[in-house]
C-alpha cells in the first residue's frame, strides 16, 4: 500500500516537473517550434477541428494572397487555401490552424508568413492537400504587418520593426531590431527591394529605413504628417516620437 502511495507521489511529482519545464520553455525561449508551443495533441487537434468543418470557415477574414493556382486567406483560426486553376469554379481545398489571430500574409517559396496578434507563424504549401505549421515564433508588443525579402521577415510590431533571417523556416533567427516609441495600433511596411529601402508607417510618421546591412538597419528619415491637413515636418536621421 506504502510503495503505490509513493509512486503516486514521485509519479505527480515528475508530471507537475516537466510542466513546469515546459512552461519555462516557451516563456524563455522566444523561437520554438509550433508542436513544442502547443504540444502535439492540441495541435492535431486543432487542425482536426478545422479540417472538419467543425470551427467555421474564413472567420473574421483578413487578407487575401495569391500565389499561381491558388489563393491563401488568413482568417481568426488560421489559413485557407483555395484553388483557382479555373476562376469560375473555386475549389476549397484545405485549412491549417495557426496559434494567434491573423494580421497579414505574405507567400514565398511555397510558404506562407503569417504576422498575428502574438507572433509569426509559418506555413508550408508546397502540398496544398497536407499544410503543415513549420514553426512559431512569439513575437512581444503583437506583429501587425509582415514583408519577406532575400530569405529574411520583415515584421512590424507595437515597438518597432523586427527583422529575422527564415532560411531555415522550421528555425527562424532574429537578426536586429529597431525600437520606434510609438502607441499607434497601425504598424505597417512595404520595402522597395531594388534601392534596399523599407518604409514603415504608424499614425502619423512615415520612417524611411535602410536595410542594406540587414543586421544593422538604418533610420535615414522620418515624416511626421500634419493631421489639419497642411504640410508635414521632415527630420533627418533616427527621430523615434510617438503620436
């Protein structure tokens, strides 16, 4: 009786332990992959869920990326992938959950970049009929707006722009970052890939910023727009104010 009461004991103690592990890991470890984030379970479970049906489909849908014979919608859950090979009759062909709820997409070299309310997630397409979550990465102050350039995320979030090497998709590295004290929830890039610049916006200030050394961006200028309508001020070099 003694000895299945202590293994009980020792059996509870090791469950709470590697919890405990656990939950240090994704707290500590920004990049991990997204079966470590969610555990295995869950994660087959989720993706069950949606693949049946049984979470509705393109709830709360955001944008919309097109990448040859098929479409790719980000929505509250995730991604679906929809096939256009002939516009008159578009067929559903599959959906994959994703841990946070979408913002932006961007598609590249068969994956799918997903900038969420707690990170960036990527998806392989290469198969549409078998998607697959290559990783996860937590992200802190919400990714609102993603760009993908020369294998390296572009991603601006609440506190700046993050920029992070994804040759490896399954192992995303952060590169640099740049802090921009700005509250505004509307973060968003574009990159005009040819000169290396990348301009980002908020409320309302325009940054212009180099990323020819992309582990150390520039801040070249910025633009602060005039909201009654008259002419903004431009400032040279990193002028990081808020709205």
């Amino acid at each position: 009786m003694k000895r299945n009461i202590l293994n009980i004991f020792f059996t509870n103690r090791a469950k709470c332990l590697a919890c405990t592990i656990l939950v240090i890991m994704i707290l500590l470890i920004p990049n991990v992959g997204v079966a470590q984030y969610w555990g295995d379970q869950m994660m087959d479970s989720y993706s069950e869920s949606l693949s049946n049906g049984q979470i509705g489909v393109l709830k709360s849908s955001k944008q919309v990326a097109i990448d040859n014979e098929h479409i790719l919608i980000t929505d509250a859950y995730g991604v679906s992938i929809v096939n256009i090979s002939n516009p008159a009759l578009p067929q559903h062909v599959n959906r994959i959950g994703t841990p946070g709820r979408s913002n932006r997409l961007v598609v590249a070299n068969g994956y799918a970049y997903i900038a969420d309310e707690i990170g960036m997630s990527i998806v392989n397409y290469t198969n549409p009929s078998n998607l697959k979550v290559e990783s996860f990465t937590q992200i802190s102050g919400s990714a609102h707006d993603i760009d993908v350039f020369n294998n390296k995320a572009f991603i601006s979030t609440k506190t700046g722009l993050i920029i992070f090497d994804v040759a490896n998709p399954i192992y995303p590295l952060q590169l640099s970052e740049i802090l921009i004290d700005n509250h505004n929830s509307n973060h968003n890039l574009t990159i005009h890939k040819a000169s290396n610049i990348l301009y980002y916006t908020t409320g309302r200030h325009l940054y212009v910023i180099d990323i020819s050394i992309i582990t150390q961006p520039q801040i070249l200028s910025s633009y602060e727009f005039n909201h009654s309508g008259g002419p903004g001020t431009c400032h040279d070099g990193p002028k990081l104010s808020g709205d």
